[in-house]
C-alpha cells in the first residue's frame, strides 16, 4: 500500500504510456491509473506534474465505496524524445508527482518515473 489516510488506501499508482502522432509531430499521451479503496463514494482532486511541471490543471475525480481502479485526466506531451539528452538506450526519463487531495489532506507521491523509448 502506498498511501492510507482518512479511509482512503492508495494500493498502486501506474501510468499507461501511448505513443502516437498529431500535426506531424510525435505524441505521448500518459494516463495516470490509481487503484483505489474507499470506505464510501467521495470527490478527490489529482493533479499531476511531470519534471516540476502542471500540464492540466487538476482534476474532479469520482471514487465509488469499495476498491476501483480510477483513470485520471490524460496528459499529452508532443515531441518527448526531443526535450531533454537521451540516455544510452535511447529513452528518455520523466518525474511524475501525482497530488491527491481529500476533505481532510493531501497525498504527494513524488517517486514515480516513467521511461519513453525512441524506436
């Protein structure tokens, strides 16, 4: 369990990574899933940053009483490869800081890095 609070347990937090291509340029479109559980139906608001950065702005999320898997919004980052140095295996690392926050405290996690490879 990564986070347990106020009822609220937060067991895994993954990110789902499609590469496409949009006005001819490439595209990576990062989806937060979070694997949730909660006593009773409440409202959270997520945000995610990506190397320091709010893409969106944060988010209204649902969570149904019980253990679900929420989606959160997506993020879209155009030409990711090109941003910063590539490392030897021609991938690229970016910080995700996903912020949850509930009636009574806020959930930080700060630890997650996902990798985009070039073909």
């Amino acid at each position: 369990m990564i986070f347990e609070k106020f009822g609220i347990e937060i067991d895994k937090i993954s990110y789902e990574i499609e590469m496409t291509t949009a006005n001819e340029r490439r595209l990576a479109v990062i989806t937060p899933v979070l694997d949730i559980s909660s006593p009773t139906k409440r409202m959270l608001v997520a945000s995610l940053k990506v190397d320091g950065h709010e893409l969106l702005p944060s988010d209204k999320v649902e969570v149904r009483a019980g253990r679900s898997q929420v989606r959160l919004r997506q993020v879209r980052i155009f030409n990711p490869l090109l941003s910063k140095a590539e490392d030897a295996g021609n991938s690229i690392q970016y910080k995700m800081t996903l912020e949850v926050s509930a009636e009574n405290g806020i959930f930080q996690n700060d630890d997650s890095y996902i990798k985009i490879i070039s073909e």
